[in-house]
C-alpha cells in the first residue's frame, strides 16, 4: 500500500526595505519597518531580512543607490543557491512605475511597496460585495498608472513603415504601445463602472440610515489592531470579527447598543495606518461615511504599543482630512493589561520615556488635560468596563437631549 505524504505549504519569505533620511530617524524607520513586517505576516509572508540605507531621500530610479541594490541581489542570489529562495521584496514606501521596472530588472524577484501590499490585506479580507468593489476599485487605482511596466517586454517589437523607429516617428505604433492604450481604456471603463456601483451602494445605505430612527450614533475610529471590534463585542454583545492581526475589519458594522434606557447605534469602522494609500481613502468613502455621520467618535487607542502617540496624531490626520475633526470625541485609551515598563534606578537621571514611565505617571502627563474626554481600560480583561458605560451613557444622554429635546420618552422621571 502506497503511503502519501502531506508536505506543509511553506509561506513565502520577504525581505523588507527601507530609508533612513534627515526627516526621518533610524528609529523611526525601524518602527516602520515593524509595522511592515506585521502587514507582512497578515499577508501572510514571513520576513527574512531587512535592509536600509541611509540617503536624503528615495532614488528616482531604485528607491534605493546602486550599491545597496547590489547587497539586496547579492543576498537574494545566495538565498536561491541555499534552495531557500525569497519570494518578494517590499519596499516601505510607494513606488513609481519606473523605479518597480528598475528593481524588478535587478532584483528578478516580486516586488511589492506599501501600498500595493496593503492592497494585497484588503483584498484578502473583502467578505461583502460593498468591500469587494471598494477594494478593486482602489487596486485599479493603483494600477493605472503603473501599466506601462507590464508591457516592456513588447518595447522592441515597435513596427510600422520608415526608418529608425524613434519615439518622434509619426505612425510608428508597436503592438506595446497599442496593447498599454487598450489596458488603459479597459480599466478607466472598469473605474467608471465600480463608481456607479458604489454610489448605488450608498444611496441605499444612506436609506438605511434614514430608517434608524432617532437614535444617536457612536463610531468607533482609531488606528488598526486597537481593539475596537473587542470593545464593539463588549457593549453590543454581538460577535464581530476580531483577531491581533491588521485590517480584521474592512466592513463597517452597526449594532444597536443599550446601555440602562439609552439606546444608541454603535459602528466599528475600518482601522487607520501611516501611509495610508489616497485611492483607499477614497475608494472606501462609503465605509467612512459611518464617520462623518456620527454624532460622538471614540478614538480608541492601544496604550501598550510604544509609538501610540504616533498614532493619535496619525488618527487626527485622516479625521481632518474626512472633515471630521470638530466632532465631539473622547480617546479610550484600551489595552493597559499589556502596558510594560522598566522602572528607573534612584540615581537614573537620564529623561523619561514612554519604556520607563509608569501608567499612573504618563495619566498625570497630557492626558490629564483631557479630564472626562478619556478612559483607561482593556475591553479584553474587562477592566474599567463600568466606568466606560457610565461615561458613554452621559454622553450620548447629552447629546440625544440635545438633538431631540422633544424625545424624553426614552429617560425615566428625575424625582
């Protein structure tokens, strides 16, 4: 009897590039290139290896120098001969269709940047035909621009009657060049097509949302793997989707949330990140409609995670850019099981740190500033959960009273 053998698909291995520049530290760059690597993982790569450079700023026509694109190959090469190839190359940046066709000529492997790999996630995590369209349309987007790429192999096929053959030539068109306008018309069609789509999409959402009553409306916004879909689970009692891992939500769920008499609706949205691609932003404004529409926003920040305030400043940003910043909002600051610090010798006069700060003493920094606008819990070990409810409650008390001061039915009489 023959036996079979179930070999283990093995994932694809990545090396991860990145610049060190006058605008941005050596630090820095290593925070974004973690965050790179676990967009990576999400994808489902694993990271190998990383390379950065120190220069004033990406090359036009490698990303990276000469020499340093020489390393990467050199690296790929001994990887390959090792029978352990690598699979891609993702750079920390977007790049432009001529630096890709550069590197790629280089290099001989996959190459990726930010953009397309977060591309890459949404794509994977698209369950909805809303989040499905949105993401192709985004991915059109993207592509439209970088056609060119895809048809250099046709580059010296250029024909047509005359001598020479220059770009200057009347009536010289090669198949390259008639095959690229024909992508091209093909994919603004398909962009035109999607954006009908999408703005039936919204016209019924925007039905669905007349049909909600007079209820006040929360949306939970904050920068990726936060934690809002827990804290959602947590005070809707529902099961939306959540795992540690980048973009697990794409679709913006709305549950109806009572807390004591108050009913309100509650939406978790589709996490923030540095460098967020414009077409994405652009292509998921339906989704963040949800945002622009909200009546109070919980900015919901990961206190654990060492660049945190990075983050905020991220979140802010994309909330300005929606138009959305005069909103009324309070940051709930999630996670504070997993905040770690080293605490300091007597004689350790070296400034303090987010590493060397206890959490009683960084409360007592800014944040405190902010008095009732912010919270410190952990949805998962459900700590501070009741001071959340009463909290969220008198907000959305007060703005419900506001909006509706003629609909006191829903509070029982004050004696």
């Amino acid at each position: 009897m023959k036996e079979f053998v179930i070999s283990e698909v093995k994932a694809e291995t990545a090396i991860l590039v990145g610049l060190i520049t006058n605008t941005q530290s050596e630090a820095k760059t290593k925070e974004y290139l973690d965050e790179l690597e676990f967009l990576a993982d999400t994808a489902g790569a694993v990271t190998v290896k990383r390379f950065t450079q120190k220069a004033n700023g990406p090359s036009s026509v490698t990303y990276v120098g000469k020499g340093k694109l020489e390393e990467i190959r050199e690296y790929i090469e001994m990887c390959a001969e090792n029978e352990d190839p690598i699979g891609m190359v993702i750079f920390d940046d977007e790049l432009s269709a001529k630096q890709i066709r550069n590197i790629e000529n280089e290099l001989k492997v996959k190459i990726l940047d930010r953009t397309s790999l977060i591309l890459d996630i949404f794509a994977m995590r698209a369950q909805t035909a809303n989040a499905k369209t949105q993401v192709e349309l985004a991915q059109h987007r993207y592509m439209l621009p970088r056609l060119q790429r895809l048809w250099t192999h046709l580059e010296r096929q250029g024909g047509g009657s005359g001598s020479g053959g220059g770009k200057g030539s009347v009536g010289l068109r090669g198949p390259g060049e008639t095959q690229l306008e024909m992508d091209r018309r093909i994919i603004l069609q398909r962009i035109t097509l999607l954006k009908q789509r999408l703005e039936e999409i919204d016209k019924q959402k925007n039905t669905q949302r007349k049909n909600r009553g007079r209820m006040i409306r929360v949306a939970l916004v904050g920068y990726t793997n936060v934690g809002k879909s827990t804290i959602m689970n947590l005070l809707s009692k529902s099961e939306v989707f959540a795992e540690n891992k980048l973009f697990a939500t794409l679709d913006t769920t709305v549950r109806k949330v009572v807390i004591d008499n108050l009913p309100f609706l509650l939406a978790d949205t589709v996490g923030f990140i540095r460098k967020l691609p414009t077409d994405l932003v652009d292509s998921f404004k339906s989704t963040l409609d949800e945002v622009r529409e909200a009546d109070l926003l919980l900015h919901v920040v990961d206190i654990s995670h060492p660049d945190f305030e990075e983050q905020i400043q991220v979140v802010e940003k994309t909330l300005s850019d929606l138009g959305c910043s005069e909103k009324p909002s309070m940051i709930i600051f999630n996670k504070i099981d997993n905040y770690h610090w080293i605490e300091k010798d007597e004689d350790d006069l070296t400034p303090e740190t987010r590493e060397n700060i206890a959490l009683e003493d960084l409360e007592k920094t800014w944040m405190a500033r902010l008095n009732d606008n912010c919270l410190f819990i952990s949805a998962k070990a459900k700590i501070n959960i009741d001071e959340f409810r009463r909290t969220l409650y008198t907000k959305v008390r007060e703005l419900h009273v506001q909006k509706y001061p003629y609909n006191d039915f829903l509070y029982p009489e004050v004696e």
